[in-house]
C-alpha cells in the first residue's frame, strides 16, 4: 500500500513539474518575445516548491522542443482543468452536507466514488502528458531529467517532506 502511495505521488508530482515546466517555458518565450534583452522569466514561486519548471528549464531545451511542451501542455489542459472543477464541486458538495443529514451517509459515499474516477482519470491524463513530454527530450535529456528528480527526491527526504520513488527507484522500507 504504501508503494503505491509513494508511486502515485511520484506519478502526480512528476507530472506536475512537467505542467509547471510548460507554465514556465511559457512565461520563458512571451518574455522572450517581447523583448530579447529581457532574461527568461523564472517559473512561478509555487511550482518552485512542487517540483516545478525548473527541472525542464535545466535541461536546455531547444527551441522546437519548447513549443512542442507548450502544445502538449495547452491541448492537457481543458481536460485537467475540468477534472479539478469537478473534484472541487465534490469537495464543496460534501463540506456543504453536514454529518447530522439523513442523506450524508449517501453523499460521502457518491463522493467518494466520483472522485475515485476521477483521480484515476488524472493520473491517466498527467502520465500520458508525462510520456509525451519524455518522448520529446533526446537521450541525454531523459537521462539528466531522471538524474534531476532523484536529486529532488533525496532532497525532500532529507527535509523530511517524504516525496516520491522516481521510476526504477526502490520503494522505502516500511522496517522501523
């Protein structure tokens, strides 16, 4: 149980550096565009501290590879943002149902299910983003990204903050 935990957070945080990255390289471009003397924007505070853009933005992506990430990131992004809308509207639903109605039972239940689906629905949606964005980086590229997130996870873990197993990495011990 807890590999799997750790695989399904590795799963959403690698994906969402990877959606951070594209916000980043995004930023990175506009800002370019406007003014060539102006230096990249920096990806956002908070997907700093989320495994952001950064690890994308390290491994010097030309710019074909840039524009390939920000389409595959903006033709993502109506079905994720949908999914979050729709997890949300159960969250509301259910702080909205108080443990003192009839129905409550009923609600969590429905919830429960609902989100259920759709958190299988984003893991599939952000490991497709995930692979796409994998097959867009050249040999050296992919190796550096893996380097990368195994430097970010030991770096978490240090911190106590637990993180994720990057793909091929052992799962932690549960012996105490």
């Amino acid at each position: 149980m807890k590999s799997n935990r750790n695989l399904l957070a590795g799963s959403l945080l690698a994906a969402g550096a990877l959606l951070a990255a594209a916000t980043g390289i995004s930023i990175a471009t506009a800002a370019d565009t406007a003014t060539t003397e102006a230096p990249p924007a920096p990806a956002p505070h908070a997907w700093h501290h989320h495994g952001g853009g950064f690890l994308l933005a390290k491994l010097n992506l030309t710019p074909e590879q840039q524009a390939a990430v920000k389409t595959i990131m903006a033709n993502a992004g109506p079905q994720m943002k949908s999914i979050h809308q729709e997890m949300h509207a159960n969250s509301l639903k259910l702080r909205q149902t108080q443990p003192t109605d009839a129905n409550y039972g009923t609600v969590v239940a429905q919830v429960t299910q609902a989100n259920g689906s759709l958190h299988s629905q984003m893991i599939t949606q952000k490991e497709s983003v995930r692979a796409q964005v994998f097959k867009v980086l050249t040999p050296a590229q992919q190796t550096q990204l893996v380097a990368l997130q195994a430097q970010m996870q030991a770096r978490m873990q240090s911190r106590g903050h637990g993180g994720f197993a990057p793909a091929g990495a052992p799962a932690p011990s549960t012996a105490q």
